[in-house]
C-alpha cells in the first residue's frame, strides 16, 4: 500500500480524516486545558500568598 | 491495612503526590496504545467488504461511544461513594469525569453523524444509538449547568451526585425507550454500527483504542482532579508551599 | 400512634398546598393556557391537513404537557423555600420523602388534574378518533404524577439557585423522554386500532418506578440545596 493510497481512504478520505481529526482536536484539548488550568491555578495561589506575605511584614 | 491505605489515598497532599507519579506512565500507556490502535486500524486492517474504508471512522466512534457510557457510570458511582462516607475526593473524581464525559459524548455523536454521511446519505439519522448519545450529552450538560450554577463547590457536588444517580437510574429506561421507538418508527432497519461478527483484524485494533481511550481518560480525570484539588486546597500551607516553587 | 400522626402531616399538608392554590388561581390557570395554546399553535404552523395534524397530534399533545408541566415545575417547592417552611419540613420528625410525595400530590391535583380534564377538548381539535382520546386521557392520568414526581427531583436540587428555571429544563427534559415516547406511542397506536396494553404497562412501570425513587431522591436533594 503505498502512501497515496493510504490517503486516499478509498474514496471516502474526507469522511475518515474529518473523524480521526476531531478526535484528535478532543484529546489534545482535553490534556492542554487542565494544564493551563493548573498553572494559573497555582499562579494565583502563589501571587494571593506573596501578597499576604508583604501585607503582614 | 486496606483501610489505611483508603484513607491516605483520600487525602488531597497524598493524592497529589501520587497521581503526579502516575500521569506520566498512564499518558505514555495510552499513547503507545494510540499509535498501536492507530497503526493497526488503519494501515493493517483491510477495508470492509461493504462500507470500503469509511468503516474505519468505528475505532474511535464505537470506544467513544462506549467511554460515554463508561464515565456517566463512574461518576455516578464515585458520586454515590462522595454523598454516603462523605469522601471529598470522590466528590472531585464525580465532578472532574463530567466533562470529559461530556466531550466522549460529542466525540461520539460527532463521528457517528460523519460515519452516517456516506453510510445512510445525510449528516443526521435518527439511529438508535445516536439518539442514545444526543440525550446522554444533554444529561452530561445538565451535570455540569448545575454544577457550575451552585456556587459552594461542596454544596454542588453533592447535588450532582444526586443528579447522576438519577440519571444512571433512566439511563437504562432511556436507552430501552429509544431503541424501541426507533423499531417502532423506521422498521426493522439494520444498524450498520452493530455487526454481527467482526473479523479479528479489525476487532484488535478496536480493542487496542477501546483500551488506549480508558487510560486516556485515567489520566486526564487524574490532571482535572489535581486541579479541582488545589482550588479546594488553597489555603493549605502545602498548596502555598507548591504554588510558590513553581 | 406515629403513623397516625404522620397521616395527618400528609393531609394536613395537601390541605394547605390546595387552600394556597385556590388563592393563586393564576399558577393553576396559566399553565393550562399554555397547554392549549402550544397545542393550538402547531395546526396554525404545519398546516390545517387532518390526516397530518392526526398523525403529529398525539406527540403535540404530550410535549405540550411535557412543557406545561415543566412550566409550573417551580411551584413545587419556590414558594415553601422562600419563606423558610421548607426548612421546618427538614426539621420535622416525620420522613421528608412522605412530605415530598403530599407536596407532589397537591402539585399535580393542582396542574396535572387540568391537564387531563382538557385533554379530550384537544384530541377533538386534532381529530384524534374517540379511542385515541380515551388513551390520551389513560396515558396523561398515569403519566402526568410521573412528571410531577421527576420534575420534584429538579426543583429540589435548582430551588436555591436564582436562575434556576433554565437549568430545570436541561435536568428534567432529558428524563421525560421515555415517558414521551411511550406515551405518545401508545396515543399513535391506539388510533390505528391496535392493542396498546404493553404501552400502558410500561407506563405504568415508570409511574411505580418514580413513585418509590424520586421521593427520596427529592429528600435528599432539598437537604443539600438547604444546607
């Protein structure tokens, strides 16, 4: 099976590639959506305690 | 012993510590699993006899379908397991499932709408299954609306919990309900989802996503869960500790 | 002797729900008006063809009940919330789930009931044969507490959010689908002449069903919304 081929789908191309790339777009948003989360989640946490810090000193 | 090991597990520094060790080899697990799926599905497997290629759209629309079952099932139970011995981290485990859940759901929904284009010739047909799915996002929706909606985050927890229970109480009748109707309404139409016999080379590969999609979801749950934990957490002397480190 | 007394909390509490209703006529009328006012609306949009109407109309039918019932969902509990009886019920020594099942009593004697008694009045309007009518009004008797129960589990758990009613629709709407589907069904087959027992046994399953179910789960829900 050459790579032509593969892409080709036979004939049905857009339908199986249009799949696999959203699935691919959910599982990529899924992992990068609680990262993000944790860093500003952990962004916050840090600058409300430096705040909390000066304030008390 | 066992106890024990329950009650560490159940406190949020503990868990903490030991998801961030477990995150990485789940996502490598579920990666290889991936490419292997991946690999056989759609190089190695032959095109069916009927439906040629676009057949091949099953090895993420049928594990998806089944993840979305799958998830509303856990967080119903972790649910039930947070409101009876009042565990919080089974609260979190409930809550972070739903929106991955939710996304399954889609995911499913979206590619049975794509697979059906050139099956049946429109995007929408009214299949059993894939009202199933519509009506499993609406209850994933819900889930989430009201959970959003109850500011006191333990409050809604609990709520949600009482929801999903609910909702894995109808989720059979649902799904029963629909089937029938669909016999009901279109005739004895043969699904083209459900095939009787699958072939091997085409079950591996299906197998390899469907298992590759559960540690998938394993360790997404786990990153959503650590974040929902250091929100509830945050004014603990070790979330400070972290939080400044990094 | 307690379930002598917990009799009387049951009656004393429909009593009241029913005296307040007959005070606030509106809430028990509106959603009557709605009802035939949707169903009146689907002629005017889809056409006045009497094969047509007498295909969709048992469907008409139920989903307006559907959103009628929805409509006076609130009233289960808003009212007994906001002026704090709703707690006095939690600290009652009576079981909250048999205070749940008089409150939806009195809920659907006061909105469900109507629906039923003009139901027939909208078959005619649709041309549904006098079988189908009859079915209808069978279907939405044992169909309409089932409303009432689920839809107590949704108020129960929005009562204390201010905007509440949107996220009700999303909760309950997803669960009436089976008792549609069967209702609905049964309307349709009973006007093509067919037998229609096995729809009204599944109905009447679900009514059971909810019947045991729901009043607990709206117990425990009105626990964590009011703490």
């Amino acid at each position: 099976m050459n790579l032509n081929e593969f892409f080709h789908m036979g004939g049905y191309a857009f339908y199986v590639w249009t799949s696999y790339g959203i699935a691919l777009f959910v599982l990529l948003i899924n992992v990068i959506l609680p990262i993000l989360q944790r860093k500003k989640i952990l962004g916050r946490i840090a600058r409300a305690a430096r705040r909390t810090r000066r304030n008390t000193a | 012993m066992f106890n024990n090991f329950f009650h560490k597990m159940a406190s949020p520094k503990y868990f903490y510590r030991i998801s961030g060790i477990l995150i990485p080899w789940l996502a490598a697990g579920s990666a290889l699993l991936f490419l292997a799926g991946l690999y056989y599905g759609l190089v190695k497997a032959p095109p069916d006899y009927q439906q040629g290629d676009s057949y091949r759209i099953m090895f993420i629309h049928v594990p998806a379908a089944w993840m979305s079952m799958f998830i509303y099932m856990v967080m119903a139970g972790a649910g039930a397991i947070g409101l009876i011995w009042r565990i919080k981290l089974a609260e979190i485990m409930a809550i972070s499932s739903a929106t991955i859940g939710a996304w399954f759901t889609f995911l499913a929904l979206v590619t049975g709408s794509i697979w059906g284009k050139p099956m049946w010739g429109t995007w929408w047909v009214w299949d059993a299954r894939l009202t199933s799915e519509l009506i499993l996002l609406f209850l994933y929706l819900g889930v989430i609306a009201l959970y959003n909606a109850i500011d006191d985050k333990r409050t809604a927890a609990r709520a949600v919990a009482i929801l999903a229970l609910v909702g894995v109480v109808n989720i059979p009748i649902i799904h029963y309900s629909v089937e029938w109707w669909n016999t009901l309404h279109q005739g004895p139409t043969v699904t083209k989802f459900d095939k009787p016999s699958i072939h091997l080379s085409m079950l591996i590969p299906l197998l390899q996503m469907a298992v590759a999609f559960k540690l998938y979801y394993a360790f997404v749950v786990l990153m959503r869960a650590r974040c929902e934990v250091l929100e509830r957490e945050r004014n603990t002397g070790w979330v400070r500790e972290l939080a400044e480190k990094t | 002797m307690t379930s002598d007394s917990l009799l009387r909390a049951f009656s004393l509490l429909l009593k009241r729900d029913l005296t307040l209703a007959m005070r606030h006529r509106a809430e028990m009328i509106n959603p009557l008006l709605f009802f035939v006012l949707v169903t009146s609306l689907f002629p005017l949009g889809i056409g006045a063809d009497p094969k047509l109407l007498q295909a969709v109309g048992p469907g008409v039918i139920w989903v307006a009940a559907l959103l009628a019932a929805l409509l006076s969902l609130e009233g289960i509990f808003r009212s007994d919330f906001e002026d704090g009886t709703l707690e006095q019920f939690l600290l009652s020594s009576h079981p909250v789930s048999v205070l749940v099942i008089a409150k939806v009593l009195a809920h659907w004697l006061i909105t469900g009931l109507p629906l039923l008694v003009i139901s027939p009045l909208l078959g005619v309007l649709l041309g549904l044969p006098a079988d189908a009518i009859l079915i209808l009004l069978v279907t939405l008797a044992l169909g309409t507490p089932v409303l009432s129960l689920i839809g107590a589990v949704g108020v129960a758990l929005t009562v204390g959010l201010r905007k509440g009613g949107m996220i009700l629709s999303l909760l309950v709407l997803p669960l009436y689908v089976p008792l549609l589907i069967f209702a609905a069904s049964a309307v349709d087959t009973a006007a093509a002449g067919l037998p229609v027992t096995a729809h009204l046994s599944l109905i009447s399953a679900l009514l059971v069903l909810s019947l045991s179910l729901s009043p607990l789960a709206t117990a425990a829900a009105l626990r964590i919304s009011l703490s």
